[in-house]
C-alpha cells in the first residue's frame, strides 16, 4: 500500500507486526465478504471472535489480558481495518475506545474485572450512547435522565446512533445523574437485556452499511450503583473518550483512501482507452499525484499525532485538527478515485465507491467537519463559536 516517504522504514517491530496481522486479517477475511454485507446492509459478526484473538480491541490499553501496544501500533491497525471498511474499524473503535478506555480509566476494580478481559477477546461487545435524537453536535443538551432510587438509579430517555447497540452485551449510556447538584453527567453500564430498554437497528442507511447503527429507549431502566463509572462525572467523561476515538478516525480515514489509491493505481496500468492505458494521459497522472500527495500528507499528520499522544503532549485540538484533515481529504480523494475507474466505479466490485459513501458517515460522526472546525477556531481565536 502507499508508502511515498517510506514511513514503514522507520517502523518498529511491534508496529510491523500489528500491521501485517490485521492487513492479512483484512486480505483474508475482510475483503472477500464485506461487499456482500455492505449490499445486504449487515456486519460480520462472526469476525468478533476472530479480532479478538488477534488482539484488535483496546491493545493500546494494559492489563486485563491487552496488549498495551504503542500508539502508532494501535493507529496501524485503525488504518488497516478501515482499508477493509470503515464498519470493520468502526465496531472495533467503539468497543476499545469508546467502552473499553472509559471502563478502563474512570471504571472501579470490579467493572474492569467483569468486561475488560471479555471485550478484549470479543466475547463481550460494547455500544457507547450518548447521542440523542435532539442532540447531536451538542451532546450537553441531553435529556436522559438517571434518578436514584436505594442503591439503583432508574433511566429514562432516548439515545439515536449507537453502534454496535444492536449487537450488544453492554451500552455506556451517559445521562444526568439527578440526585447530584447540577445534574452533572455520567457514564452507566446498562447490560442490554435490561428490563425497560428497548433496542431498534437503523436500516435505512446509504452509508456505513456493513456496521450496526441502534436506536435506545430507555424507559425506567434500574441499574445498579455499582454499574456507574465511579471516576467521572461532567461532559469531560464522554468528551475526554471521543478524544480516544477521533485517534483512531484520523489513522482509519488515511487506510480507506489508501485502498482507494491502491485500487485506482493498479486499475490505471490495466485499463485501456485510445489504444494505451489511463495512467499515460496527463489529466489521469494529475488525479494520481494530487491522490498520493494528499494521502502522503495526511499519513504525515498522523504519525505526529501518534508521537504526541506516546509522549502525553496530544491535545484534544490536534486530533480536531488531524480529523479535519484526514477525513476531507479520504471523503475528496474516494470520490476521485471513484471518476477514475469509470463505469465500474459505481459497482461494488470496486471499493471506492463504498468508501466513498462511507466517508459521509465518518465526516459526521465523532464530530462533524463544521464542529471540528469550530474547535480549532476556538484553539486559534480564544473565542467559542459556541456560547
Ligand atoms: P466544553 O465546555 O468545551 O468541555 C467540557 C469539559 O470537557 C473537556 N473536554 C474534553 N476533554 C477531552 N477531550 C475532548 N475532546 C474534550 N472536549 C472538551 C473540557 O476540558 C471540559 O473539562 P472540565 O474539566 O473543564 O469540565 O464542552 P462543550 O459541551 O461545550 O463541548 C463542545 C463541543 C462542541 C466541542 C462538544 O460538544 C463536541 O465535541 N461535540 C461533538 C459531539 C460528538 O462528537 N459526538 C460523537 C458521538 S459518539 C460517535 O459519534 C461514535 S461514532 C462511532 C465510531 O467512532 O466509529
Ligand atoms: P446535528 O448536530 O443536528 O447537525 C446537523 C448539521 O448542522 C451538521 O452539518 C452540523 O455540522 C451542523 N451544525 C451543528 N451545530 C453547528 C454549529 N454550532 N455551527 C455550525 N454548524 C453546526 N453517536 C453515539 O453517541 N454513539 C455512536 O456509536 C454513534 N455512531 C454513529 C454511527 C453513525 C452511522 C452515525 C451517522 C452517527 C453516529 N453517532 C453516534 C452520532 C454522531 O456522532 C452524530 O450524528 C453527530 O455528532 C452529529 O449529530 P447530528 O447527526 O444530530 O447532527
């Protein structure tokens, strides 16, 4: 795959590993399905089990059985599976970075004890809902409330776009604890054969099809107070996991346009027009630059941010503005790709075109475009475009 400043080079051994397991992972097991899955809009999930033996949920987390990789090693693999399909990255981002990380970092001993050790070999799968129907970009405004009752606190509310929910052991439902000054907001692990939840797939979806999209209604859920995260209470909780996750978007972003050049590059040599291949016209060796040079760009943005978040210096506003870029830059790079390979290009022998329509997905999610801009406005300004 695309390694125009030879990046691999400098690689070290855990990274290569990681990286050549989930590549052959994603050769193997990914490729010849997911655009079956993708038609019939279904995930994979016999795939679960298959991760978790390779060590793909949380391996940048320690102990209970992970890895506790580097953070380069951890973004390879993002980069990796979303070649595949950003489905594929994306059930395994949610369940490490949006489940496991929180339980890991705010949970008590005995939350970690019951679901790190399950997640990590995919036994367990979790869902992280904290978008609502009414509240997207500003996930503050939540409605969901948990009113404490004894030793159990009782939720009532709606959650829209969980991933994975459908599919799910447990959700991380974030709400407003009402029994505290404020109502601050925290994390409860609602084990999904709780009684008052109900869980609806989203079907009718034109992006992101091989993944599980849920809608939550959660009427008069009792968990118990042990099933709180007792580490944390505010928007920081939430927040500080998407963080964690917009990581692994910027790295996952790079790997779908680097399929998507890999695809078109190849396709450039083999396929003939006027009695020679496409890839000797100007116009097609332009596509090809601006494609390799922007993905080059955005591999660069990636493995600094990787050396930030190792050395604890990555603020949340560089992974706003790696996701920026990153995500752009595979949304305008897939379409190219797409017009490159003609009228085979809206079939799905060709991957482009479902990276492509995937891409909507990922531009929205974990922030919006608009919403990350408005993040590094703030950084440069000093001003919340927010308030
Ligand atoms: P604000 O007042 O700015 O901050 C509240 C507290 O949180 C801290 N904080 C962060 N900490 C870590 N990482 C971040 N990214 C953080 N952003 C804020 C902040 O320091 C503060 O801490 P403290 O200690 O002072 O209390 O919060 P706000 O409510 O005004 O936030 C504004 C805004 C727009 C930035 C935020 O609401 C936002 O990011 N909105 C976008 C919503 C979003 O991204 N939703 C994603 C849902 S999950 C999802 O999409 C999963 S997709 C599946 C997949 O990944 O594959
Ligand atoms: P809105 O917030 O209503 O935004 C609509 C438009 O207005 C956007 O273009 C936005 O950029 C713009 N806008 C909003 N505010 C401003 C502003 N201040 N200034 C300028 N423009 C603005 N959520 C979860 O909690 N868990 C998940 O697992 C999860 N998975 C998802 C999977 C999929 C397939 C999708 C599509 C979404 C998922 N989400 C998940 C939800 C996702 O994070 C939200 O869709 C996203 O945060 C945007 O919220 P919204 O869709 O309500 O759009």
């Amino acid at each position: 795959m695309l390694d125009y400043v030879g990046l691999d080079a400098d690689l070290g051994e855990e990274e290569r590993a990681m990286r050549d397991s989930a590549r052959e992972f994603v050769d193997d097991r990914v490729r010849p399905e997911i655009a079956d899955h993708f038609e019939a809009g279904t995930f994979p999930t016999e795939l679960i089990p298959e991760m978790g033996e390779r060590g793909f949920f949380a391996p940048n987390l320690d102990g209970y059985g992970l890895a506790d990789c580097s953070q380069k090693a951890y973004g390879l693999l993002m980069q990796e599976l979303e070649a595949g399909d950003s489905g594929v990255r994306s059930m395994a981002s949610v369940q490490g970075a949006l489940v496991m990380y929180p339980i890991h970092t705010y949970g008590s001993e005995a939350q970690k004890e019951r679901w790190l050790p399950d997640m990590g070999t995919g036994e367990a799968v979790g869902a992280f809902a904290l978008t609502e129907p009414e509240h997207g970009s500003n996930p503050a405004g939540m409605e969901t409330a948990a009113e404490k009752e004894g030793g159990e606190y009782v939720l009532t509310g709606q959650k829209r776009w969980s991933t994975n929910a459908s599919i799910a052991d447990v959700v991380l439902v974030w709400a407003r604890d009402t029994s505290e000054e404020g109502d601050p907001v925290r994390g409860f692990l609602v084990e999904t054969d709780s009684e008052g939840l109900d869980v609806r797939s989203i079907d009718e979806k034109l992006s992101l099809r091989a993944s599980v999209s849920s809608e939550l209604d959660l009427d008069g859920v009792r968990v118990s107070e042990e099933d709180v995260l007792p580490g944390v209470s505010g928007m920081k909780g939430p927040l500080s996991c998407l963080t964690q996750a917009r990581y692994g978007i910027v790295w996952g972003a790079v790997g779908a346009a680097m399929d998507c050049f890999d695809t078109v590059q190849e396709y450039a040599t083999d396929r003939e027009q006027f009695g020679k291949p496409i890839g000797g016209f100007q116009l097609q060796q332009n596509k090809l630059a601006e494609m390799a040079t922007s993905i080059t760009t955005a591999q660069l943005l990636a493995h600094r941010l990787a050396d930030l978040k190792e050395r604890g210096e990555m603020r949340p506003q560089h992974v706003s503005m790696a996701k920026f870029n990153n995500v752009r830059m595979a949304r305008d790079q897939s379409r190219v790709a797409r017009e490159m390979l003609g009228g085979n290009g809206i079939t799905l022998e060709y991957s482009p075109m479902r990276h492509m329509a995937n891409m909507e997905t990922v531009y929205t999610y974990e922030g919006t475009h608009d919403i990350h801009s408005l993040i590094l406005g703030q950084d440069l300004t000093g001003i919340s475009a927010f308030e």
